[in-house]
C-alpha cells in the first residue's frame, strides 16, 4: 500500500493545523500524504491553554505579526511560516497507539532522511536538549556535543466511524513532520523563548540546538529559492516509494 499525495485539505492553505483534514480524508480514501507551508506564526499543544494569562499572550503576539495556533497533537511550542516545509502522512492503523506510534515516527523520519541524502544531508533520529519541542523522534544531524535538530516530529490519532457502516470504527493515525529548510534558527528560537517567558513558563531553548538545512547543503550555487524547491520534489519523490505495511 503507498502514500497518495495531496494539496492542503484546509478552507485556508495558510493555517498552521492545514494537516489536521487528513485524518478524515485516510479514513475514507486510504492512506494520504501532503507537503505545505503556512504563514508565520506560533503553534502549542492544548497543554498551553493550562496557562491563565494564554490568551493575553496569543493577543499581544498575534499583534506583533506571530498569531498563536493551537494543533491536535502534542508536544510543545514551534514555529511556523517561510522557509519552514511541513510533511503530514495520514493512514488507517491496527492495535493501540501507544504500542505503533514508534512505528510512525519511524516511517516518517526515514522518508525524510531519504530525502535529504541528494543534498549530501545524513540525519538520524535523536533527542536533542535544548531544542524547542524536543523528542525522541527529532531528526537530528551531529553526534553528542555537535547534535542539532532539523526537524521536529508530532502525532495524533483519532478513531472515526467507518464510512460504510457507522456502527464499526476505524483507528487513524496523523503523524506530522516541521522541516527546518532554510529558517533564521536565531530568530525562531527567540520568538519561542518569549512567548513561554510571557505566559509564566520556565522553559527556555538554545538557538545552538538547531540548524537550517541550507546551511548544510552541499549542492553548489544553490539559492534559497532552489533549495525549498528541490526539497519538496525531494520529498515528493520519497513519499511515492515508500510503502505502508498492511498491519502496524
């Protein structure tokens, strides 16, 4: 069974949650992939909303050009808007959560180091301290003192009624991956450790923990422009080999 890739699903190509469609879609389609952008902004798990002062903050930000969005999935803060490439595979899956979401962290981070090896890119999943949103599923680039993230990993599972018969359900799965491409990891990161300075919160992220995969490119004379493009073909091309195994 393989990946069909589509275009956002969301009313506005531009939200930060333009992934979260998919699930629905899986669920009567069979399994979907799709690679977007979204404007600027910030997004947090619901845990955020435990916060009182939360909707002062979003106000105040979204003032000052980075709205605050809310997803589905957990995790913690990241950033979202030019130069930051999404990737959101969506698929109907066996057995409980928590015993197959290492299996789609997996699938997804070994599509995206696919992709990255024509630019001379190799990345292994890691934790990374210190990084905004950390996890054990980051792809990370270095070893020990040299490790940095390039991309953050979430997921959401969701059980819906089966379209041809609403008695029975059907258990499907959203895992999404934030590709740091061509990003300031200075200025993103800064705009994390604000946003959880204002609302109270204690944690705080190291710019250092991170990198732009521009930076690490290899390819000659390659713009910015050029290399978001040939990454999402990259990824296009990744998401059309990859193969979904008929029980997860």
């Amino acid at each position: 069974m393989m990946f069909r890739l589509v275009a956002s699903q969301a009313a506005n190509p531009q939200d930060p949650r333009s992934d979260e469609p998919l699930i629905e879609l899986a669920s009567r389609q069979g399994p979907v992939a799709c690679i977007w952008e979204s404007a600027q902004s910030l997004v947090v798990p619901r845990t955020y909303r435990r916060f009182g002062n939360f909707p002062e903050a979003c106000a105040q930000f979204a003032a000052s050009g980075w709205p605050v969005a809310v997803r589905l999935s957990g995790g913690g803060i990241v950033p979202q808007g030019p130069g930051i490439i999404n990737l959101s595979l969506a698929y109907k899956a066996e057995g409980k959560p928590l015993d197959a979401s290492d299996h789609a962290y997996l699938l997804i981070c070994q599509m995206i180091s696919r992709a990255l090896t024509p630019f001379g890119i190799s990345c292994h999943p890691a934790a990374v301290e210190g990084s905004f949103c950390d996890g054990r599923y980051n792809l990370a680039i270095g070893r020990g003192e040299n490790l940095r993230k390039v991309a953050g990993t979430a997921q959401v599972w969701r059980r819906l009624p089966t379209p041809d018969n609403e008695q029975a359900h059907t258990q499907v799965v959203l895992v999404h991956a934030l590709i740091l491409a061509c990003v300031d990891i200075q200025a993103v990161t800064t705009q994390a450790n604000r946003f959880e300075q204002m609302l109270g919160s204690d944690k705080r992220y190291k710019p250092d923990r991170a990198a732009s995969l521009f930076d690490l490119c290899t390819l000659p004379e390659c713009s910015p422009g050029d290399f978001l493009d040939a990454l999402k073909a990259s990824l296009a091309r990744s998401v059309d080999s990859t193969h979904i195994p008929q029980a997860v």
